[in-house]
C-alpha cells in the first residue's frame, strides 16, 4: 500500500486534484474495472474497443479509492449513471491517462527499473531472437536476468505467458519488480512500436536501447510509414545521456533513429563502416561461421538476419561491460529462439523449417536463407497465410516474395480472427501474376496445408511453415483454439515411414 502523494508523480501531469486528498490510500492500481477491488486506483483509459471512462461510476460502486481520469465530461456522465456525485473518492484529472499510468505503476512499485540494466530493442524483426539471445548469453555468462518478450516473460528461470509483445505498464513494472526481488541485474525486453505510442514503457530507465530494422508492418494502426518511424525513433528520443543506442546502420533508417538522441551511439553492420562489423564466411543448415570485429565465430544460428540478431547481441554484451573473447565464446553456443527457423527432420531426409515470418521482409528473409545454404537441389516449398484483422496491405506483398523465391506455394489461414479465411486469401491472391497462380494451392484449412505440403515434397526438399513460429493456437472467428505446428508435423512424419 501507498499513498497516493507518493505515487502521483510531476511525470503524471496532475490538471486537477481537490486539496488535501492526496493521502489517500491505495491498495493497488487497476485500468480493467473488473478487477478493482475496495482500495484500488482505477485509471479510465481511451481505448480503441472500449473507454475506461464509462466505467468510472462502476469503478467507484465497487470500492475504488481513487479516479484517474482525462475526460472530464465522460467521467461525470459515468457518475450519474450510478447515481454518484464524485465525493467520497478522489478524482484525479490528468493530460494523459496512459502516461499516468505508466508513470502510476512505476512509482507504485519503486521504480524497479532503476535498480537493474534495462535493454529494450525495437524493430520490425529480429525482436524476440535478440532478446532471448542476450538473456541466454548473460545467464551463460553467470548473471541472473529477465526477459519479457513476445514468447514468454523469465523472471530468473521462472517463465511466465504473455499476452502482447510489449505488456501493459502493470504488468510490465510487477514483474521487474520481481525481477529485482529475485536478484536479477538485467533484463531484455521487445519494445513494439505500439507499445511505445501507446506509453507502456514510459516512466522506465532504459540503459540501452536497439534498433534492428524496419520494413512494413503495422500500418493497420500507425496508417503511415512516417508515423511507424515515428513510434520508433520516440524510444531513442527518450533516452538520457548516460544510456547506450546501438542500431544497425545497413537498414536507412538507423541514422533517423539517432537523430538528436542524446545517449551514447554505437553502430553496427554487416555491410559497411560502423563501429562493430561481422561478416558471414560460411553457411549451411547446421550453422555459419562468422567473423566479427576481426575474430572467428561459429554458431548454430543460420541466415543473414541471424547474423544481424547476433551482432546486435555482441555489440549490448560490449556495451553493458562484457568483455569481447566472452561474449563470442558464449554467443557461439546460443540456439535460435523457439520458432525461430526450428527445424523439424523426417527420417527420410524431409526438411520442415517453423518460423514466425509474417511480414513481407521477414518472409523473405528466411526465403532467402534456405535458397542459400539449400545444397540438396531440392525445391523450396513455402506455406504461409495472413493474420485477420490486421494490415491488409501487406497480403499481396506477401505473395509477391513467396512468388519470388518459392519454387512451389501453400496460401493457407494464419488467426482468421473475425474475417473469412477464403477472403483473406482472395486478397493474398492478388500479389501474384500467372506464374505465380501457377505454383500456388489455396487450401483454408491449415492442418490440411500442412499435410498436403510434405506429403507431396521430395526427400530432399525444404518445407518452411511460415507465421505461427512459436505459436499453440490459432485465433478464428470462435476465439482461440489450439493449434501446434509441431504436433501436425511429427504426425505426418509418421506416415512417411
């Protein structure tokens, strides 16, 4: 518990609050009125599907202690639905109901970010691998970490699920907190670039920040491209001088990235100039060898993005004090994270390849990848689908790549959601020519894509399912039902024997 004077900071811009109500007591800060409970700090919240304050009057009814709140005419309609005037309970109005709360829920649990190394990495793709390599490599290097990523949240060694690529600022302090209960000195985490528009990680102290690449994605939210950079670059806007900003100098918009960011640059490139370079000598699908800043690296990860993902990681454990032979020497035994390019092996040579590519520029990525280290002759076999509800402008962008590099292609449903999995795929359909309408079978259903793709493939062929990744479900219009890639792999493999 806390008063609410201690929790209120300068950074919450307070517009108006009665005098003498801020010791009030607060026995915790909840934004979902369904969880308030006698004590609580309810924060009404704008929200695209519902708005926080049309629950304020329930809020209060059900033993809230105190209101923040930014729409004033909203929070006293509210009121007067439940027949309440407002007194008896504390209303706080603020500019920003979301940047109070981040800045709320840090406070509330002392600041947890202060108190350990945060790393935060923002970017269309390479997110989750480079955090889970960076919390794989500082465990490996004898530091106790956490990590909070699109596939699980780690406190030390406890794992827990997550919801979002980058929580909400509850969740997100709660568990750093623990983090810091549990001894942890750093801890890795996805930054996304609606995360950061939407102020969930504001009122954190980063210590240093990353940026990977950005290609199309998201655009069904942020509407534009410049708007997306802009999400982006608010990280590295935000950092103090005493922090590290380290970005891929290859993809263009890395300088952007830097523009008027106070904190220490670091680049890094697997193409030109920077202040950290690596180069791939050889690949295949055991693995490359690298060498970066001049020394030899071997590793089990395959492809360039890989090689970018294990730059990034190198150039943090520089930056956060590890010393150049250890960090190479740990990130040498580093597998991909689940999901990642997972390779699946049936006994008669079949390769199946699992990865959550499910933008344009991820898609072609891995194409890319198993193009180049495919020594077999094999044909590379491509089975992909697009998320509903989501940006519908890159559906044909996606066909267009698989078109591309994939010499035979299963169009296929990837979390229909609310839409109709055949429209969605009338959509894909548009991004490719005869050619590629040629090589192409629509089939909805994606356990039966899955089937008919290696049933179908040669010994030595490559079959690479991608978007699901690490994902168990599939969302459809029913909600969400379990769905693991693996499982309807492993049971095809059993007919090929």
């Amino acid at each position: 518990m806390k008063k609410l004077s201690e929790i209120l900071s300068e950074e919450c811009l307070v517009q108006e609050i009665a005098p003498g109500t801020e010791d009030a007591v607060v026995a915790g800060i909840c934004f979902d009125s369904r969880k308030v409970a006698p004590g609580s700090l309810f924060v009404a919240i704008p929200g695209t599907a519902f708005d926080g304050h049309e629950f304020i009057g329930k809020a209060v009814k059900d033993g809230a202690c105190a209101i923040v709140y930014e729409n004033e005419e909203m929070a006293a309609a509210s009121l007067r639905r439940e027949g309440l005037d407002g007194k008896g309970v504390v209303m706080v109005r603020v500019k920003s109901s979301r940047k109070a709360l981040a800045h709320l829920s840090a406070n509330f649990y002392d600041n947890p970010s202060r108190k350990l190394k945060l790393v935060a990495i923002t970017g269309t793709n390479g997110k989750t691998t480079t955090v889970t390599l960076l919390y794989r490599l500082f465990t490996a290097l004898g530091y106790n970490c956490g990590m909070l990523s699109t596939i699980a949240n780690y406190v030390g060694s406890r794992r827990s699920e997550t919801a979002n690529t980058t929580s909400d600022p509850l969740t997100i302090n709660s568990l750093l907190a623990q983090m810091v209960d549990s001894g942890c000195g750093y801890c890795f985490m996805e930054a996304s670039s609606i995360g950061i528009e939407q102020d969930r990680i504001a009122g954190l102290e980063i210590s240093v920040a990353i940026f990977s690449n950005l290609t199309h994605d998201h655009l069904d939210y942020h509407k534009s491209f410049a708007e997306y950079l802009r999400c982006k670059k608010m990280l590295f806007d935000s950092l103090p001088k005493e922090a590290t900003a380290i970005v891929n100098i290859d993809d263009r918009n890395g300088e952007v990235m830097i523009q008027n960011c106070r904190a220490r640059k670091m680049t890094y490139s697997l193409r030109g100039t920077a202040d950290h370079n690596c180069r791939i000598l050889e690949e295949s699908f055991a693995g490359m060898m690298l060498r970066i800043d001049g020394t030899e690296c071997w590793t089990p990860l395959v492809g360039r993005h890989n090689a970018y993902n294990l730059l990034a990681a190198y150039c943090t454990a520089l930056a956060l004090g590890a010393g150049s032979e250890e960090a190479l020497v740990a990130l040498s035994s580093l597998k991909a994270a689940p999901g990642r390019l997972e390779t699946l092996r049936a006994s008669s040579g079949l390769t199946v390849m699992i990865d959550y590519a499910h933008t344009p520029d991820a898609l072609e990525n891995v194409l890319t990848t198993l193009k180049d280290v495919n020594c077999s002759g094999g044909k590379i076999i491509c089975l992909f689908g697009c998320g509903g509800d989501r940006d519908r402008t890159k559906r044909p962008e996606m066909a267009a790549v698989a078109q591309k590099y994939a010499d035979r292609i299963f169009v296929t449903s990837d979390n229909s959601r609310s839409e109709r999995t055949e429209d969605i795929m009338e959509e894909i359909k548009k991004g490719f020519d005869i050619s590629g309408l040629r090589k192409t079978l629509f089939i909805a259903d994606r356990k039966e894509a899955i089937r008919t793709a290696i049933l179908t493939a040669d010994a030595q062929d490559v079959v690479l399912l991608a978007g699901k990744g690490h994902e168990t479900y599939q969302i459809n219009a029913n909600g969400k039902e379990h769905f693991d890639e693996r499982e309807i792999v492993n049971e095809v493999f059993s007919q090929l024997m």
